[in-house]
C-alpha cells in the first residue's frame, strides 16, 4: 500500500493516508475477531497453534499481514463447511458459494451477510439516472452455486425493484470449450440469451441488469437481429464483469453497441471485477479520452488488493509497473490474509474517489494463462 512513488496531489495524498489509517484500524479489529477464542472460526483457531508469530499481539498494522503464510486455495476445497463459520456468527443462517469446480472439487466459501453488505456499497457507487431506484433487473450470467446471482439479486431488491433471472451453467460451458463442441456451445449461449430476450421483451419494466461481456455482446445481436436494441427495450444501466473486459472491447460496446457514451446513447456500462473470496471492486469511470483503460479499486478496507513482484509476493510494484495480483479479504465472516489470484495487471494510482492502489489491464497470469478457460466470463 505504499503510495510515496508516485506524483499524486497533496489532496488526494491526504486522503490515501487516511484510508491507510482506517485500513490499519480495521486490520487490526479484524485479526482480533478471527483470533479470538471466543469469536474465532475454528479454521483459524487451530491455525493459530502452527503459526510462529501470535496474531492478537504481533498484528499492529496491514503490513503486518505479510506474517502469514499465504493463503491456499485448497483449503477450501471439501469439508466440514462448519470450520469456517467464527464463533461469533454461531446459529446464524449461512450461505455457500462456489467457484468453477470444473477439475475435482470446487472451493466453497461460508457466507452469512457478505454477499449483501459488499453490493450494497456497490449500489452506493451507481447513478440513479441510468440505474433508477424501483427499476427492475435482469441477471444475464451463471446460476446454481454462485454468489453473484444472489448478489444481484440482492441489489436489485436493494434499489426498490426485483431481479428476473436465467438459468446458466458455467460448468457445462466448460466443458464444452474443453472437448471442442462449438456447435453445442454456441446453441448453449442461443439458449441464454433467448431466456434474456424473453424477459426483455415480455413487459417487466426491466431497466438495469448485469451481464458478463460475451453474453451482452450476444444478446445486443439477437436484440438487432429482432430489429430492436439495448435501448429500445428500456435498459438504461449495465454492470458488468468478467476477465474479457479489455479497452477494445469495451470501445467496441460503448461505441457500436451502445451508441456512444451514456449522454449520447442514453445507456451506462460500468465494469466490475470480483470473485468469491473477494467481493466486487468497482471500475474508476471510463471514457474515451482515456482510451477506455479499465482501472479497478478494491472495496477497501473490506477487501484490499495489492500489485505485486513476480519474484516476490510480498513487495508491491511501482505505479505503472506490471505484476500479480494478491488479494486480501478483511471481513468478519472471511479472513484472507493474501491469496495469489490467477491474473496479473499494472499498479494504478490512488484517486479522489478511490483513495489507494487499483489495478489496469487485468488478465490471466502469464505462467497459468494457457491453463485458464474463461468460459462465459
């Protein structure tokens, strides 16, 4: 979280340290909950006996987070779910989300109000005028186990409206990809985008909805292929998210699809970047001046992300520079003391809006990309 190496003004300087105070502080809190006997989750409890450090005293700030090992995405995958939950949460009723799960089993995460709490303050980032309170949404993405259709869910009944969804499953998606069924998979997205054609055009006041950039792009043709549009069938906000989301994508959908930026076209697109562990991290506002560059902030001091050394996880890169991208999950239902995620992107600056570090140009990590299937994403 260092910021002193780049040219900042002094107001936005004066704002970083104080989110680095307040990210310090709630480090702290958070550490203290997940350590504490009687709060503490059972994972982390009987983690505490392998560590060579003592939590509750050793943790005076974020940096000292670096003491921990870092975190192992296995130790989600299978169970009892029950370890995770902190005692301080006990009899609570909790949620379980998955990812992929497209090779052996999938990583679970325990989630109680999460899920609600992370898009609520999303919600707080969205402008009315393209994403009108009581409007309703339609969620055109992955289905089944997922946070995210829950989640906007959530958001739409957050704003005053009700949220139609679609049945989709990114495993089968996959697996398609994987065996080289083409065919099938293109009927597989006809099929998805159909269900959204459906909803859109069966009187439902839908106005906002999210998608992943594959699926508006298809659904904006079968709009155009029934001689009508986005637009013309009332959306009037888009969220969407995914690691297809690349400047020339998205100067294609402003200025092809959506014809031209919100005041011209009458439709705004915002990009997100999120997963399971993490949450959602918001897209600073792009425009075409700055040739779309997609630029993500975490929501700290909930979830911090941090670009960092491919030779060293544990030092951030300069503003600008390249590197992987290690997240942070500082709630008190999840604690995740720094994850390497499988992307990587270039450091940005901290801002007015979004006082500390984001990300750009988010992709596949170099040493697993020709691992990765994207799927629908």
């Amino acid at each position: 979280m260092n910021t002193a190496d780049t040219s900042i003004s002094d107001e936005v300087a004066k704002l970083a340290a104080e989110a680095k105070d307040r990210l310090n502080e709630h480090t702290l809190k958070t550490v203290h909950w997940h350590f504490s006997e009687d709060t503490g989750s059972p994972f982390w409890l009987g983690k505490k006996a392998e560590l060579n450090f003592d939590p509750l005293t050793d943790v005076k700030s974020f940096e000292d987070l670096k003491k921990f090992p870092l975190f192992e995405d296995e130790w989600l995958r299978g169970g009892p779910l029950a370890r995770w939950v902190p005692k301080g949460h006990a009899g609570k009723p909790t949620f379980v989300f998955e990812t992929g799960g497209t090779t052996g089993i999938p990583k679970s995460r325990v989630v109680i109000e999460d899920h609600w709490k992370d898009y609520e303050l999303f919600s707080d980032t969205l402008p009315d005028k393209y994403f009108p309170r009581g409007a309703n949404w339609l969620m055109l993405g992955p289905s089944g186990p997922r946070r995210l259709r829950l989640a906007v869910e959530h958001l739409a009944q957050h704003r005053g409206g009700t949220c139609f969804c679609i049945d989709l499953d990114p495993r089968w998606v996959v697996k398609l990809i994987k065996k080289g069924w083409m065919e099938h998979l293109e009927e597989y997205k006809k099929h998805c985008v159909d269900q959204a054609v459906t909803v859109l055009t069966a009187g439902h006041d839908v106005q906002c909805m999210f998608a992943t950039p594959k699926l508006l792009e298809s659904l904006g043709e079968a709009l155009e292929e029934r001689g009508t549009s986005l637009q013309e069938v009332g959306i009037k906000g888009i969220f969407s998210g995914g690691t297809e989301f690349t400047p020339q994508w998205t100067r294609f959908c402003v200025e092809e699809m959506l014809g031209g930026p919100a005041e011209e076209g009458g439709v705004y697109m915002t990009p997100t970047y999120g997963n399971t562990l993490m949450g959602l991290a918001c897209s600073k506002p792009i425009t075409a001046a700055d040739g779309y560059k997609i630029s993500y902030y975490a929501p700290q001091p909930r979830a911090v992300t941090e670009v960092v050394s491919f030779d060293d996880y544990n030092q951030p890169v300069g503003i600008g520079e390249t590197g992987r991208v290690k997240l942070y999950t500082l709630t008190d239902e999840f604690f995740v003391p720094g994850f390497m995620e499988r992307d990587e992107g270039e450091r940005e600056a901290p801002f007015e809006m979004y006082p500390w570090d984001g990300v750009s140009g988010v992709r596949p990590f170099h040493e697993l990309a020709s691992a990765t299937t994207v799927g629908v994403y």
